[in-house]
C-alpha cells in the first residue's frame, strides 16, 4: 500500500516563531507569513514537485516525490540555511500507513463529492 499509493517523503519544518510583546498580532502573522513563504520558496528550489501538505503554527509539513529526494541534499541544504529561516528543527521520513490510508480516502472521497455534484 506504502509503495503503490505513498507519496514519496515528508519533510517537516518547525520554524522559530519568536514573539516579542511589543509585536502586534498583525506584525507576529506578517513575519509568520513572510518565513512561510520564504521556506516554501526554499523547499521549492530543491525539489521542484514539492507541495505544501500542512501549515500549522510554524510547523510545515512537505510531500517530495521519491524520484526527487536526495537525502544529502536536503540535510547539507538545510543546515547551511537554518538560521537564514528561522528552522528551529526539521525531519524527513516516510509517511506512515496510517498517513497513506488517510490521504489516499480523503483523495477518493473528494472525487466522489465532485462527481455527484456535478450530476
């Protein structure tokens, strides 16, 4: 099931998200946003396919096709830029069984409220 219907590695993402009390909300989520996108951007950069599966409160959480993973890559890569964006910590690992089943149901079932919608 992993093999025929995984999705490759997940790459998560803990970004620092410091705030300071002298921060406004609206100035906390500009700079959350701008390190989001700055990390995506990154991502982006050394593997092509990847997508943005997850963002919860600075915890990102990437899918990269098999095809495209180069471990050493992502780990030199990723050291050399931690403190340029704000990376508190990251992994890679395989989705897990439970991940692929989850996602592979919310991805049928998707398609089965669009096709009975457009009926």
């Amino acid at each position: 099931l992993k093999n025929k219907f995984g999705s490759g590695f997940e790459l998560v993402v803990k970004l620092s998200i410091g705030s300071s009390s002298s921060s406004s909300s609206a100035d906390v989520q500009s700079a959350v946003a701008t390190l989001i996108a700055s990390t995506s951007e990154f991502v982006c950069g050394m593997f092509p396919s990847a997508v943005l599966l997850s963002e919860n409160g600075g915890l990102l959480t990437y899918t990269i096709p098999r095809e495209e993973m180069k471990m050493g890559l992502v780990f030199t890569q990723l050291e050399k830029s931690k403190q340029a964006l704000s990376i508190e910590d990251y992994a890679v690992a395989q989705p897990t069984l439970e991940q692929v089943f989850i996602r592979t149901v919310n991805e049928h079932t998707e398609e089965g409220h669009e096709e009975s919608s457009k009926r």
